[in-house]
C-alpha cells in the first residue's frame, strides 16, 4: 500500500497558496484493508474512506470508462492493480494530475508543473471531453486562478467548444450548474467564468439571458463601454470590489438582463428594460432552481435598480413606492444588498469606477425617514383598514417630501 498528496492540495502548494484541505490516493490497496487499519467508508460510486484521526478523505486508485451519457455515465474499477499514473490520467487538468509520495517527491506524469509555471490550464487527456462539469470547472479554475495569470490553453478551449458542439453539456442538470456558479461567484474575479463559457458557446446554452447582451448597444453619455454584456461583467467586478457576497454579485450581473429583450430598431435606448429584466430573471431563476433569497434580490434590483440612480429626482410619493416595493421596511438587510447592487451597477461603466454614489445614503435616510412615522396617532383617530393605510401612507410622504426639501 503506497499513499500519495494528490490534487488540488499539491497544486496549491506548488503555487504558494494556503492549502485548505488534503486529498490522497491510496494505490495497492483494497477496500478490506482499509477497514483493517480503522478507516471509515464514505464513498457512494467508489470506495472512499475517512481517515480515523484526521478524518480526510483516502481514495483507492481507481479508473473511470465513460459507459453513459452525462456526468453520472461512467464506470469505475478500482482495484490494487489501479496505478498512481492510471488514477492521475483521469483527472481533468494538468495542474491536478500533480501526486506528491510521503517523502516529498512529486509525480508528475502530465507536466503539471510545467503548465502551473507556464499558467496554463490544459486538459490531461482526451478523455476530458466525457465529463461535461468539467467545462464549468475550467472556467471556475480560469476565475479563481485570473489574478495570478492562469489562461485556458487554446486545444483544450477547443475541446470545450466541440463539448458544446456535441451536445454533451445539455445533459448537466440545474442544480449542477448553479453549484458551479456560485463557486464561482465566490472568487475575486467572477467575469472570467461567464468569459470562458462565452467563448465556448456554452453560455448561450446555460444563461441564454445574459449571452443575448453582448453585442447589445447603450447610449454613449451613460455608458462609454457601450456593450451591455461588457457592462454586465464591469458591474459583476464592481461588486466584487464593494465586498458584495454571492447572491448580491449574481444580483449585479442580472440587473439588465431586460436590455437583451429590446427591439433593434430602438437601440442603443431601453425603455421598459425593467420590467422585462425582472420576468427574465423570474424565468433563469425558475430553470436553474434558485434559492428563494437569491431569485427575489435578484428580481428586485432588476424591476428598481433605475428608480435608485433616479433617488433625488423621485416624487415623495414614487420614493414611498420604491420603498414598498422593495418591502424595505420588513427587509431592510436585502434593502442594503440592493443598494450595493445598484452602486455597482453605477460603476461598473469605462470612467465611473471610482465616482460616489450618493444615492445609497439618501436611500438609507429615506427608510429610517419612513419607520419614524408613528402609527398609533392615526390608530387614536379611530382609523382601522384601507383608511389606515391611507393615512399612514400620507404621513410617509409628507415626512419624505420634507427629507427631499432637505437635499435640494
């Protein structure tokens, strides 16, 4: 029994990043000595097994045939006669194919090395093309790895795009799909993600939506990127920037999806993008099976993120809708992430990155205006009902229209 560092762990090292977790293979092996020395089995497709002082996880060597469709088609053998070179073949990328032995020597028989110093991420096998999650992993690597130079090597871009071409990532369920977004969304350089899969054609197919914003005109004076899907992305890293967590970060990227929608012979205007921008998101939200939080941010800065920018001109009584609609007062947390969503949006544009964004804080100013208005004066009139909500709604107001003389 021969036991091998493998994967992520060796390849993070190699690059001097923190390792948060360690893999190992475990080669000449069966399962029945596994148990013999304490080690518990977790493994549902392939033997696994928790280490019982550490509890990391020790995989058998094994080898995968692809037997089906999808991600779930395959079939493993794992076996002692399994060896490390056979086990590290069917990883996906090179960088991962890396083994360190318990002595510190590396075995690296798909130049690993050689691509981390080179920062390339390029499939180790053929073989690749079977897993149709490992085009989602790819762009995920290209995202977390951009700061530090990483690009996909050009055959393996183009083993993603015949992967699309084939069709074989259509049998990727949602749920898998939006696990992978979200891992993604989760790095500091989110773009890069929806980047790749543009340039493989995939995201046509996973987030039609927001593929249909490139090539998208806007006017000028607003946006000198002028390409709505290159502000879509510009907005997504603004977000990063503002230390905005995942579901606001999806909430920046979707914000116009509405502009996608737009007849050409209105371009570069969007009039009503809004509204269509929030029945799109409804409808990604639905396919992909978002969570509740998730879809209703997202939906919300897409219906409002214009009546934000538009704060100091609102009427008083516009002001108050915009507030209700976001149920600012029973959601005020989800009201903050939408304010960051929309100062994003405001600087994810060519020359805006660093300009204020004032409309935040007179927002914030306009709630806590709206919860000092006291109920109980109107419930002494003996007011009870719709003439209730009536008063209670002038009151609001009137106390904003004295916020707004405030600001002018």
């Amino acid at each position: 029994m021969k036991i091998y560092l493998v994967g992520g762990a060796v390849r993070d090292a190699l690059l001097g990043l923190p390792v948060r977790e360690r893999d190992y293979v475990v080669v000449g092996a069966s399962p029945e000595a596994m148990l013999a020395q304490g080690f518990r089995p977790v493994g549902k497709d392939f033997p696994v097994f928790l280490h019982p002082d550490t509890q990391e996880e020790y995989a058998l060597a094994r080898t995968e045939r692809k037997s089906g469709r999808g991600y779930h088609g395959f079939t493993v053998h794992a076996a002692p006669d399994v060896t490390l070179e056979e086990d590290l073949a069917r990883r996906d990328l090179t960088i991962n194919a890396i083994a360190q032995a318990e002595d510190g020597q590396l075995i690296d028989p798909f130049g690993g090395r050689k691509d981390l110093e080179a920062r390339l991420l390029r499939h180790v096998s053929p073989a690749f093309v079977e897993d149709p999650v490992r085009l989602l992993r790819v762009a995920r690597f290209a995202a977390r790895f951009a700061p530090l130079g990483f690009r996909v090597a050009d055959e393996t871009l183009a083993l993603l795009r015949q992967m699309v071409e084939n069709g074989e990532i259509d049998a990727l369920v949602p749920e898998r799909v939006w696990q992978e977004i979200v891992k993604a969304l989760a790095t500091d350089h989110p773009a890069r993600f929806f980047e790749v899969l543009r340039a493989t054609g995939a995201l046509a197919r996973l987030l039609p939506e927001l593929d249909a914003l490139f090539g998208v005109p806007q006017p000028e004076q607003h946006h000198p990127e002028i390409d709505t899907g290159l502000h879509s992305l510009m907005v997504l890293q603004q977000a990063v920037r503002l230390g905005a967590d995942g579901p606001t970060r999806l909430a920046a990227l979707l914000h116009d999806l509405g502009k996608g929608s737009t007849p050409r012979e209105l371009w570069p205007h969007h009039y009503g993008h809004e509204r269509r921008g929030a029945q799109l998101v409804e409808r990604l939200a639905e396919r992909l099976r978002l969570p509740a939080h998730d879809r209703d941010l997202a939906i919300m800065t897409a219906r409002w993120h214009t009546h934000a920018h538009k704060a100091f001109e609102l009427r008083p009584s516009t002001l108050l809708k915009l507030l209700e609609g976001l149920d600012a007062l029973r959601r005020p947390e989800r009201f903050a992430h939408f304010l960051l969503a929309c100062e994003a949006d405001a600087r994810g544009r060519t020359g805006f990155e660093d300009r204020p964004y004032p409309q935040a804080a007179f927002l914030r100013q306009a709630l806590a205006v709206v919860k000092r208005v006291a109920v109980q004066p109107l419930l002494e009139k003996g007011l009870r009902g719709e003439a209730l909500g009536r008063a209670l709604a002038q009151e609001r107001i009137k106390a904003l229209k004295q916020l707004k003389g405030e600001h002018v």
